[in-house]
C-alpha cells in the first residue's frame, strides 16, 4: 500500500513561532507572526513575545498576520476569537486548515 495519496501535516514537528508585534485597531487586534520561510500546515504553536496591551477593547476579534496575510482566528466552531480569549496568554496551538482557509484555536496557556 503507497502512502504518497495521504496528506501529511507537521511531518517535521509542531512549528514554534514567536509573534513580532501586536496591533491594536479600531476594529481588530492583529498579532504578527512576520515572514517566514514557509506557511505553517496544520498545527502551530504561537509565543507570544509582545503581549496583548490589557487596555485593548475585550470584544475586538482577533486576526493573525503570516507571510503578509491576514486571516481570522477563530474557535473550533467557528466563532471570532476575541481580546478577551486571548488576554494574558503566553503560549497558543493553532490549526491551519488551508483546504478550508480557517485558523482555528486549539488550546491557550495563560500565565
């Protein structure tokens, strides 16, 4: 049996990317991720070096930018991540469903 009709994801290991910045706008906090050598598939892990300013408004939804592209990040079900999800978080798993073109967030560490 052949394993080249599979689809592999995160054959080498979850990636662990550190954000570059963080900005808040009037209508959403974008996290940064900047540019990287390749587009993350399935899982990764995001750190957050530049935190989320406590002040920012808790219903703004939150966007995540890679490679210069902006997507939304959102809960399993689909639903906007928000400030609020996400205030005080040092560590969060993402799924990438590019077949999809969703961000998904999986799990959160907060300190």
């Amino acid at each position: 049996m052949s394993c080249f009709g599979n689809i592999t994801t995160n054959a080498g290991g979850i990636p662990y990317i550190s954000n570059t910045n963080v900005t808040v706008g009037t209508d959403t906090v974008d996290i940064a991720l900047g540019f990287r050598r390749f587009q993350p598939i399935g899982y990764f892990t995001v750190r957050m070096e530049n935190a989320i300013p406590s002040d920012a408004t808790p219903t703004l939804p939150v966007t995540l930018t890679a490679n210069g592209v902006t997507r939304n990040l959102t809960l399993p079900n689909g639903t906007a991540v928000t400030v609020a999800d996400l205030l005080a978080t040092s560590v969060f798993l993402v799924f990438n469903d590019r077949f999809n073109g969703t961000l998904a967030l999986m799990s959160r560490t907060i300190v």
